[in-house]
C-alpha cells in the first residue's frame, strides 16, 4: 500500500517536470541564446512568453470548465505527448510566427497537465490519508526547473538552441513514460475520510474572491522576473559566469519551497504564510534595480524559486479546502485568473524594456504588484486561528 502512492507521487512530479520545468519554464534560460542567434527585441521575447502563457490561460479555462472527471487520465496523457511535441517543435523552426503558434499550444496542455494532475493527485492523497505529501509533488517543478538547466549548457554547445528544445523534448519523453504507468485516477475510490482534511481552518468560501484577486496579481507579477531573470544576467556587464546558473538556483529553490511553506502554514495559518510569501517575494523581484551584482542576482534568484511555487501550493491548497468537492473547477479557476496575469506582465515588460532599454521600470511594476496582492490577503488571516486539537492530529499523520 505505501508503495502504490509513493510511485504515484513520482509519477505526479514527473508531469510537473514535464509541464511545468520544462514546457512552460525552460524559454527562460533558452531565451538569452535564441536572442544571440535570432536577433529579436525584448518585445519580440515578451510576446513569445505572452503566447504561452495566454495558451496557458485558454487551457486553465477549458480544464475548469469541460465535464473531465471521468477520463482524467486520459486527457492527462494526451496533453503530456501534445507538451513533448510542441518543445520538439520550438527546435525545428526559425519562423516567429509558428513559434508563437507553437508556445500557444505548449501554453493549453500545460495548463491541462497542471490542472489534471493536481486534481488526480491531491484526491489521491487525500483519498490515502497523505494529504500532507502535496508539497513533495508540487516540488517537481522545481525538480523541472533544475534538471532541463543542468542539460542546457551541453545541449547548446553540442546542437545549438535548436538541440536544446529537441534535446528536452526527449527527456520529456523518457519521463512520459514513468507518467503513463505509474499516475492513473482511481476508479470509483472508496473515499476515506482524510483526517487530514480538518486540520487546515478554511476561511469561507465568501472570501475566495480576495484569494483569486490575489493569486491573478501575483500571476502578473512573478511572470516578469519568470521570464527575464536570465536574460537580465546575461546582459549585466558585472555577472562573470554562465548566466544559467541563475536559472538553476531558481529551481533549487523551488524544490523544497513547497513543503517548506506547507510546514509553515501549519504553524503560522494558510493566508499569513501566503502574505509572507508574496512579500518576500517581492522584495526579490525588485533586488536587481537597487543593488545589482552577481550575488544580488543569485538572492533574488533564490528568492523567487523559494517562493512561487510555495505561493501556489498555499494557494491551491486552501482553494481545495475551501471547496473540497469541487476540486478540479475551483483550482481550474485560481490557475485561470494565474494565467491571465502571466500572460499581461511579459507582454507589458517587454515594451518596457524595449522603450527604457532597462530593467528597472519593469521590475519595480512587478515588484508592486504582487506585494499589492499581498496586502489584500490580510483580511483573511483572522480565519487562521486553528484549535490545538487540529494541529495535533497534523503530526499524527
């Protein structure tokens, strides 16, 4: 019994990988080098990651609103081999029109990836009475994130930017495979009552929109140093190594980011840790325009990976317990309004740094933004207050 959803879990963090690590995130390191060989403006690369993430934006939609329940698994798998195709295809084209196609479609099955396995996963767990190992899957964007910046340099050298999407792709293949036999939906489960799910003091569902507000603040925000951050060490004069090392403390702190930020919401309460989080997140978005040397970089690099999946995890955690029989909609919708930020800030930073030729305007917009969101979670942190009797039975488990 612990075996089958330990192969689970894996399998559920190896589709984040693929979605989400690589799909969605590895543009940011790629994006430097396709500049260099491409010669296309800053506006020119904040379309191309507006493109993703509007298809990101369209495919959160569809998943939140198409009747997916009963064939999870299916339309999981099917958007994990669409995924694959499209990061093979980003290396066999030089038309910027097909790429904006291309990134489009990326966009729709990574949202679907996102959505399908999360809502398979956390009912899974909750089902098994491990709702507690959400943070472990949500980590395998991190683990996306670190792995594909591991290969990039030796990709690049070896093939060009081309080899490195063809090169990610078939690594998204080989993980595909652990995917299709290890993260399957449980037909008609017996669902147990998790006795984990009393333990998180749920504000009420009158107070979701605060949250969603929030959370499409946040999108809009983190988005700007999501896509930029590396293009941002390759072009400051004062940073000596491989701009991609950026990227890989990104991932690194991605990686326990979300059962950090879990821990610590059982202990301070969801909605303060989600304060927190943001802002801390936004003091290391706007870090670059006040103090900009190589170890600046590398601390808001940390800070950010330290963050935004931490952020989404607190997120999407309390969206479920505040609806937990709606799961797959309500997260559909959260990961929607998401998306609709994601796919405004690169577009807007992108004429920002074509017309100011720096950084900081963008930067600083970003860095507002999602402290903003912050602020308007304070509201709710008086639903934090969580009798002892529900934090002991946490550690029980």
């Amino acid at each position: 019994m612990n075996k089958n959803p330990f192969l689970f879990l894996i399998g559920g963090i190896f589709s984040l990988m693929i979605a989400m690590g690589i799909g969605r995130f590895a543009y940011t390191p790629i994006l430097p080098l396709m500049q260099k060989a491409l010669a296309f403006t800053d506006a020119v690369a904040g379309y191309l990651a507006s493109s993703n993430y509007a298809g990101y934006f369209a495919g959160a939609i569809l998943a939140g609103v198409l009747p997916l329940k009963k064939h999870r698994t299916f339309y999981l798998r099917i958007s994990l081999a669409v995924s694959i195709i499209t990061t093979c295809l980003m290396g066999l084209t030089h038309s910027y029109t097909l790429m904006l196609i291309i990134r489009f479609i990326s966009g729709v099955s990574s949202a679907f990836i996102f959505v399908l396995a999360s809502s398979i996963v956390l009912d899974k767990l909750a089902i098994v009475g491990k709702t507690n190992w959400a943070g472990y899957f949500y980590s395998g964007v991190g683990f996306g994130i670190f792995f594909s910046t591991l290969f990039i340099p030796s990709f690049n050298d070896l093939f060009m930017w081309e080899g490195v999407w063809i090169g990610l792709a078939i690594i998204s293949g080989i993980l595909t495979i652990f995917v299709w036999f290890w993260l399957k939906d449980s037909p008609n489960p017996k669902v147990q009552k998790d006795k984990q799910m009393v333990t998180i003091q749920a504000p009420p569902l009158k107070w979701l929109p605060w949250l969603i507000i929030a959370y499409g603040l946040e999108g809009l925000g983190y988005i700007v140093t999501g896509t930029f951050i590396v293009s941002i060490a390759e072009k400051a004069s004062i940073f000596s190594s491989d701009p991609a090392i950026v990227w890989m403390v990104v991932g690194l702190g991605a990686i326990p980011s979300c059962i950090v930020w879990s821990t610590l919401a059982k202990k301070w309460g969801f909605v303060r840790s989600l304060v927190i989080a943001m802002t801390l997140q936004s003091i290391g978005i706007a870090l670059p325009v006040f103090w900009l040397t190589q170890s600046s970089l590398m601390i808001s690099a940390f800070l950010f990976g330290a963050t935004f999946m931490g952020i989404t995890t607190l997120a999407t955690t309390l969206a479920r317990q505040m609806s937990p029989s709606n799961s797959s909609r309500i997260i559909g919708y959260l990961t929607a309004i998401y998306a609709a930020g994601q796919m405004i800030g690169p577009t807007i930073a992108g004429v920002l740094l074509s017309y100011t030729q720096s950084f900081n305007s963008a930067l600083i917009g970003a860095a507002s933004v999602v402290f903003i969101g912050s602020m308007l979670l304070v509201s709710g942190i008086r639903f934090d207050r969580m009798p002892n009797i529900e934090t002991s039975s946490i550690k029980s488990n």
